[in-house]
C-alpha cells in the first residue's frame, strides 16, 4: 500500500465515570438477559410462523412475565401499566442488533428471502451504509397483527400513538439517510436510547448524559437544603413550595392537567441559585440538564432555534429539569425595531416563549438581573424566586458546614468573627476551596486562619471591591482589637502593610 500506515480511528467506549457503579449484580444482569432473549425467541417463533417456516408453536407470543426487580421488568412495568405487545415487540428489535448472537437476525434475514419481493410485507428496510436489511416499525406492527392490514391499522392506533416508551423517547426512530418527505414513519428502524442499552443489558444506572453533541450537560449534586444549603427563610420556603410541586408533576400528567412549570430565580451572582437546581433534582430524584448557552446561541439565523427545538424534544414526556443559567442571554426584553438584527432577536424571544409555554416540565431560568427578563415572560412563570446574598446566620452556617471532610480549621479560629464579612455562599466555597489546597500542600489536615484571610483577600480583588463588612446585629465589629497583619504565605516573614483599619488582612480571627 505505498508504505502508508492505516492507523484505527480511536473509538471512546461510554465507560462508568468516577461517580458511577453497576446497579445490579452479575447474576441479576444473567437473570435480566435471560428474560430480555425469552421474549427475543418469541419474536423470532411468531416471524417464523408467519413465514410458513415454523410450528403453530408461533402463531402467539407468549411472553415471560419479567422479574419486576430486573430492569427489564422495572421498563415494562415500572409506570404501573403494562406496555403492549407492540411496544415490547419494537423494544425487543431496537435490542436485537446488540445482541447478535441470539439469533434473531439471522432468522430475519432468511425470512426477507421468502418470496415476498424487494420490499417484504414485514416492512424490513434496506440501510443505505450497511447494506444490510433491518427491522421497521412495519415490521412490529407486522409481528403482533400479521398479513391483516385492518389488524395492523387498529394496532398502530391503539398501541403506537399512545405509546409510553416513545413519548418518553426511550425508542425513536432512525431517519438515517432518508428522505423525511418521501419515507413513510412505518418504514423507519426503532432505536433504542443508548442510555437504555446499557442499562438492560450491562446493569448500568440510567444517565441521560448525550455528550458534547447534545447543547446540554447532565449536572447533579449530593447536597442537601438546610443541610449544606443554607438560604434566607423566605427563599427557602419558596423553594419547599416548588419542591412539592415538581413532586405532584407525574400525578398531575396522568389527570391531563396541563403541568408545566417554568420557574425564575434572580438574584445577584453566587447567592445559590446553580446549586439550588441541582439540589431540587437531587431531593426529587429528578436529572438536572444546565444548558451551555456557549453552544446554543448562534450568529446564523435560525440555528439557536433549531438546537433549543432539540433540547425541547428530547426532554419531552420525561422527568427533567431543564436549568437555564443566566437566561437573560436568550430571554432578554424585546427592544424597537431598527434594523433586522433587532427584528430577529425579537422573534427569537417569541418563539422561546412559544416552547416554555407547550413545554409540560420544569424549566427553571436563572438570571443575575430580574428587570433584564422580557415582561411577557415574567408573566408566564409559576414562581419567580429571589435569593439574595446571606446574612450574619446564613454565613455562619455556610462557614461551618463548606469545610471538606477530612480538613479543620486551626484550633480558636472565631467563624462568627470571619461572618461579619459579607461573602456570599460562592465566595466562602471557593476560600475554603484554595485554603484546603494549601493546607495540602503543607501536609497538614488544618486550614490556617492566615490562609483564609489571604485567599479571602484576593476574593475581594476579583470583585474590584475593598473589604466589605458589617458586624453583627446590636454588637460592634469584631476581631481589630488588637488586629494582626496578614502574612504572605509564599513568602514567610512578610507582611502586608494595609492602612483600611477593618480590612480582612488585618483582622484576628482568634478574637472571641
């Protein structure tokens, strides 16, 4: 080959993350397949038999009542009703293609060869790459109501257009280089979500994470309100309602009441409106999706439309919280007309107000700046929660409660003197975050109150700001009598010479 070396494309298996495990044990992923290739054979016995080419053993599918703790079953049964014989039937052909040693794909490329024709009466659909035939969604509706098209009709109406497992996208379809305008929906091949391959046939927990390609990123947390979260009542409060809310949703879907709950939260940055979506999703068991807006706005027109359309059918008829950070960028108040760039902003704040509005989920929008947010969407949400920067309380338990596990602060370091300084939750997070690191570095599992003072120094110098502080109700600021200047910990015996008599670098943390 003229010395050229043929190197493998690298190919990225979706292996567990760090935060992930297997959810069922080898024997269960045994007893889980076992159950998923029964019913497999019972597709390929009913294909057989309507090919002339089996026993009258296949004229019925008979399935295997599925273990309700396997995934299989949970899949089948776990929304409390059971999925039709063409939903299982289309589960069961999205799954062959991974499982090719069952033998399913075998049978069904000796029954394309019995005399039908080109385009079989079982719809198989020729894939343009693979030059292979593959399984249609007239090949279900073909299995379950055989060579009647009056019984396939009923079973397409009955089965297909209420289908739990397609609303909640669990199976699409495949339009792979297909002509959407001239190919018939029946003739489409069902696939099924990657997330569920995994989850049936290797025991993983489902993670709706879609990559890079997908404008949106699975986010999650492990904490708590009230427990690592600490907000003002009043916004604490607002939250429980929401909380209880988004609780109802799937009671309130199977009533068709209309559902839907967009929610604003505002407030300045770092005050705890990220880490609240999260926690939401944590306490209700639902994923958390954080829009990159990085990856949805585009300078072509029409193509911010066409990524957010694709975030908005993915999440429809599932259980997700669509997070929008700083949502001003795409929700921002319509302006005059002057030119055609306006014209499209203004549309596109239209069209955005069109799919929150149909959307029948939660979409929680974050902003920094409530007036920033276009009026006629302040309009249309639930709830618009404030969150507004801690008090003395707050940030004492803040304080308490961020210190890594492992770590401690210097023995006689005061937190009720460090909380007249008026850092937000983000700010104390990230101080703590560099001091851990030093005290790591230093071989030490104690955070040093010089190094607290120096890396909350440098927190009041991102913001352009001089240390801000106020001391507790009825009482005087503490921790200047006598003060105690803040040492340069990359340079020992040197001292900064600040002259603001209540600055941070001055400040004894030790004053009781």
């Amino acid at each position: 080959m003229d010395n050229e070396t043929l190197t493998a494309l690298p190919v990225r298996l979706h292996l567990l993350g760090a935060d992930e495990q297997l959810a069922f044990t080898g024997e269960q992923i045994r007893h889980n397949l076992a159950l998923i290739l029964h019913d497999l054979e019972q597709v390929k016995n009913r294909l057989l038999f309507l090919a002339g080419d089996g026993d009258a053993g296949g004229h019925t599918l008979e399935w295997h009542e599925p273990d309700a703790e396997t995934a299989y079953g949970k899949l089948l049964y776990g929304s409390g009703t059971s999925v039709s014989d063409c939903e299982r039937t289309l589960l069961l052909l999205a799954l062959a293609p991974h499982l090719a040693n069952s033998g399913f794909m075998d049978a069904f490329d000796a029954f394309k060869n019995n005399g039908r024709g080109k385009q079989p009466l079982h719809g198989a659909r020729l894939h343009p790459l693979k030059l292979s035939w593959e399984p249609t969604l007239q090949t279900a509706l073909f299995i379950v109501g055989g060579d009647d098209i009056y019984t396939q009709h009923e079973v397409y109406a009955r089965d297909v257009l209420s289908s739990q497992l397609l609303r909640e996208q669990v199976i699409v379809f495949s339009r792979e280089n297909e002509n959407a305008a001239t190919v018939s929906e029946k003739n489409l091949a069902p696939v099924l979500d990657e997330a569920y391959v995994h989850h049936l046939l290797y025991g993983r927990t489902i993670r709706p994470d879609f990559g890079a390609a997908f404008p949106a990123q699975l986010v999650s947390t492990s904490l708590e309100f009230r427990k690592h979260i600490f907000l003002y009542r009043h916004t604490q409060t607002e939250l429980d309602v929401l909380t209880e809310k988004i609780r109802e949703l799937h009671r309130l879907r199977s009533s068709n009441l209309t559902c839907g709950l967009p929610v604003l939260f505002c407030g300045p940055p770092g005050t705890g409106k990220t880490i609240s979506a999260r926690a939401i999703g944590n306490s209700t068991g639902m994923p958390v999706f954080r829009i990159d807006l990085a990856n949805v706005v585009s300078k072509y027109v029409g193509e911010t439309e066409k990524k957010l359309a694709a975030i908005f059918d993915r999440a429809e008829g599932k259980n997700w919280i669509l997070f929008f950070d700083e949502a001003d960028v795409l929700f921002g108040n319509r302006t005059g007309v002057s030119d055609a760039h306006d014209r499209y902003a203004n549309l596109l704040t239209a069209y955005l107000l069109q799919r929150i509005e149909e959307y029948e989920g939660v979409c929680i929008l974050s902003t920094n700046y409530r007036g920033n947010i276009d009026h006629a969407m302040l309009r249309r949400f639930t709830q618009v929660v404030s969150f507004r920067l801690p008090g003395h309380e707050e940030r004492l338990k803040i304080w308490e409660h961020s210190i890594t596990d492992g770590f401690f602060y210097q023995p006689g370091i005061s937190l009720r003197v460090l909380s007249q300084f008026e850092f937000t939750g983000a700010q104390i997070a990230m101080i703590l975050k560099n001091a851990t690191i030093r005290a790591a570095a230093q071989q030490s599992v104690f955070v040093q109150a010089n190094d607290i003072k120096f890396f909350a120094s440098l927190e009041f110098t991102k913001e352009g700001t001089s240390t801000r502080i106020k001391p507790w109700p009825g009482d005087s600021i503490r921790g200047f009598e006598p003060a105690v200047a803040m040492e340069n910990p990359m340079d020992a015996n040197s001292f900064y010479d600040v002259k603001e008599r209540h600055s941070i670098s001055n400040v004894n943390l030790f004053e009781v």
